[in-house]
C-alpha cells in the first residue's frame, strides 16, 4: 500500500577532527528523520566520526536538512517500488489525528495545518495537471527528461539546549517621546532588529522612527544565547516587549492616578496617548512621569516555556512548537551531460501571524535557494591529506541569479495564528524554508527515475551533473541488464 510500517536509520556524520557543533547538529538531524511522516515504530541512530578532516560547526538549518531529505528519499523510494505517484505516498504517511506522536515522544499538535496547507499547495501549483504534462514530455523526449515533487516541510523551533532559550532587552523610553532599544540578538541580514524595533513602537503606539536600536553589547544585555535555532524574534522580541511593557504599565498607573480614571479608558497610538476626551503627545506623557518620578526604563526578560528535554532517556518537549510549509518543484535534467534547469517553484510557507511580510517572504526565497545551492551545486572536496579544497566561491559553486527559477511563485499560508504563546502569535522563518529545497531533490530524482520505472535512482546529494549522469548511468545499467535476461 505505501504505508511505512517501521524505519530503521543510521546517519554517519563525518564531523572532522574536533567534536565542535556535532553533538547539536547530529540530535537536530535525529528530531528531523521523521520529516512530516508518521513511524509507527522507529530505530534511529547517529554515530558522529571523528576524522583527519576539518572540524564542521553548523549550516542553516543545524542537522535537520540532513534528516528530512533522508525522509524525504526514504518516500520517493517506496513510491518508486509500488509504482504509485509521491505524493500520494505523503499523504498517505503524513501525520493525523490518530497518529501524531513522533520518535521522540511529542505529539505534532498542528497536523491538520500541515494537511490543509499542503493540499492548498497541490491545489495552487496545479500538480496534477503538470504530473500528465511531465509524462507526455517524458514520453517524447529521449535526452531531456522532466521531473515534478512536491514536498512538505514540518521544523521543530528552539534550541535542543533548554538554558539557551531564553533572552533579555533593555528598553528606555526618555522625555523627548524617543526609544532606545538594546537586546540579545544579533542582526545578521535576517531583519532581526527591523522586527523587535517593530513591536516595541507597536506596544507604546508610536511610529518605528521613533525608535532607536543599537548593536548588540552585552554590557548592555549580560549573558546573551547564540542568534540561532530560528528563535532571534520569538525569544528577542517578546524580552523587549516584556519590558515595553512594563514601562507602558507605569505609565497607565501614573495617568490613572493623575487623571482620575480607569485604565480602559487610557490609548496609546499615533504617538499619542489619549486619556479619555483629552490627548497629549507621548513626549508630553513621558516628561510628565519623569517630573513624577517615575522609571522609564527596563530590563526586560522571556524565557521559552514549556519545553522539556531529557537527552539520557530521549523524552520530552525539546520544541515549543512546528513550523510547517511545502514547495513543488519541477525540473528538466539532460540525461548526456547531467546538466539541470529549476523550471518552476512553488512555496507556500506557513509564518503564523507575520511581523513583517516582506521580511518573512525574503526569508522564504532565499532559505529556499540556499537549500536548493546545497542539494544541487555545492559540493564538498577533500584531498588525501584532509585539506579542503572547496574553500572559496573559486572552487565551491553556490546559486547565481541564473540558477533562479524564472518561475518562481512565493506565498504565506494565510494561519489562524500560532497557537503557542509567541509573539504576537508569529512563528520563526529562519531556518524552516531551507528544507523547502527538498522538492529540487526529489524532482531530479523523479526525472532520473523516468528512465526506468520501478528502479529507484542511485543519485546522491549534491545532484552535480556527475551525480546525475552517475544516476543515469546506474538506471541504464539495471535496464539493460533486465533487458539481457528476459532475452
């Protein structure tokens, strides 16, 4: 039928010559070997290699790529030996009401979101329809082949390591109606201090130019965890918020107390705060409560609740919650030079209730192209002595502008919100979009796979065109030597 009764995995990590991340990494690609599949009994190990090659620290996404595409080949491969299409073997494994527990132990609590969003997917990308146009392609061309998958992304947020989920901010809100703002995040390009500077303008009700943000001190915040795991806003944002919100409550207190009044009847907006009938400038405000002796500033803190995570018994919660998402990707590979063209991608990626949209789309494409970059061109080589010679964009090809799909369709799942506490009920976009390039993977090998029914491709990760022609070699192989012995 298609359906996984058990797995049993070994990942070999090669981790070089020093344990460096791998401890972290390797345990990500165990939570992750599920994929979005359900295992009714499951043994996963990892050994972690000490080697005479360079010591490895973490690439976006630390481990869980590894286990997803390992899930995501284990799919592609039954739906080659039952000669069903993958998607209905997804579908058919995906996680449901009845089953939703994963190897570890934590119930996947959303999975009707992952059902809803990826059949919106199928639905948009038009799959079915493309799947006939694959075929008839493949059917009349004998050198260029297309491939199509459509893939499904579930990605636990926090770090495995319970005490670095937490984080601090500090907030001074001075009389001229100004903000400074200071917390434990680092800006890397991601639009971390875009979106914390954005909630704290939203909790006092003033404009985003109002306030000021500088770079990450820790004379300013002590004792700042790494800006990792995808959790920079959900752990950064809601400690600024917390103490935004703090200094907004003194202030409510002293307005009260001055005006005579209940708190319902106090507004912050437009950078202005309304009293009732009456409204003053939040520097008027401010300047007043500094007259009145009353602290405008504060260290605010968040530590990420509910997460549990024992790593001697493997039990627990080691994620606060799921990031989901889904991509189609169709391909076309020339079967004489190995050679392959993204033709068309779909993304549709679920952020929760976004901070900001632009930011979360921008986050999307190019997690999706870096992840497509690792599964299609980036290719690690090391010499006899354990020298890496891929060591600089001369020898390490990563995507250019022209490996961009020409077609490329990027939305947000339109969520409900999150249904954890997090801030402002959004979820994190960081790391969860690079495991959207699975689809390139799975598509090269849906191409591949065209030459021979029923035989699942030797293709390795990264599908450079000797990877491919290697593929296509091995498929021609086993029909010819099938051919041989009918005869």
């Amino acid at each position: 039928e298609g359906r996984i009764r058990a797995v049993d995995l070994n990942f070999l990590a090669r981790c070089g010559y020093s344990a460096d991340l791998s401890l972290g990494v390797n345990d990500r690609t165990m939570f992750h070997a599920d994929s979005s599949y359900f295992y009714p009994d499951a043994v996963i190990r990892s050994r972690r290699l000490k080697t005479d090659t360079c010591s490895n620290t973490a690439f976006r996404g630390f481990g869980g790529p590894q286990g997803m595409l390992t899930a995501e080949r284990m799919i592609d491969a039954i739906a080659i030996t039952v000669g069903k299409d993958p998607l209905e073997i997804r579908q058919l494994n995906f996680y449901d009401a009845e089953h939703n527990l994963t190897p570890y132990g934590m119930p996947v609590e959303e999975h009707e979101v992952m059902h809803d969003l990826f059949g919106q997917l199928v639905e948009s990308s038009d799959y079915w329809a493309r799947r006939d146009d694959v075929r008839d392609f493949n059917n009349h061309n004998a050198v260029l082949k297309k491939g199509l998958a459509l893939t499904p992304v579930k990605f636990g947020i926090s770090f495995t390591l319970k005490h670095l989920n937490q984080a601090g901010a500090l907030v001074h809100l001075y009389t001229d109606g100004s903000v400074h703002l200071n917390h434990g995040g680092t800006e890397m390009g991601q639009g971390l201090y875009q979106k914390v500077a954005q909630v704290v303008a939203d909790e006092f009700g003033m404009t985003i130019d109002k306030v000021r943000i500088t770079a990450t001190n820790t004379s300013k915040v002590p004792n700042t965890a790494p800006t990792a795991a995808s959790s920079g806003t959900d752990l950064n944002a809601m400690a600024a918020k917390n103490a935004a919100r703090t200094i907004k409550d003194r202030l409510i207190g002293f307005l009260c107390k001055t005006h005579q009044c209940g708190e319902e009847a106090i507004a912050f907006q437009d950078n202005k705060v309304f009293v009732g009938e009456q409204q003053f400038s939040l520097a008027q405000v401010a300047k007043q409560a500094h007259l009145a002796r009353i602290h405008l500033s504060d260290a605010g803190f968040y530590a990420t609740p509910n997460i549990t995570w024992d790593r001697d018994s493997a039990s627990g919660r080691p994620f606060f919650y799921f990031a989901y998402g889904a991509a189609c990707a169709e391909v076309t590979i020339d079967t004489m030079t190995g050679e392959m063209t993204v033709d068309r991608v779909d993304l549709l990626h679920d952020v929760g209730h976004s901070l900001n949209p632009a930011i979360d789309i921008g986050q999307i494409e190019g997690g999706f192209v870096q992840g497509m970059g690792w599964l299609t061109t980036e290719e690690l080589v090391w010499d006899e002595q354990g020298r890496l010679r891929t060591h600089a964009p001369s020898t390490y090809k990563i995507p250019a502008a022209s490996d961009i799909p020409e077609d490329f369709n990027v939305a947000l799942y339109q969520s409900r919100g999150n249904p954890q506490d997090t801030i402002y009920r959004s979820k994190a976009v960081g790391e969860p979009p690079v495991m959207l390039a699975n689809a390139v993977f799975c598509a090269i090998t849906d191409a591949v796979a065209s030459l021979n029914p029923g035989v699942v491709p030797e293709l390795d990760a990264p599908t450079t065109p000797e990877a491919i022609m290697k593929a296509v070699r091995s498929i021609r192989q086993a029909q010819a030597g099938a051919r041989g012995a009918a005869e």
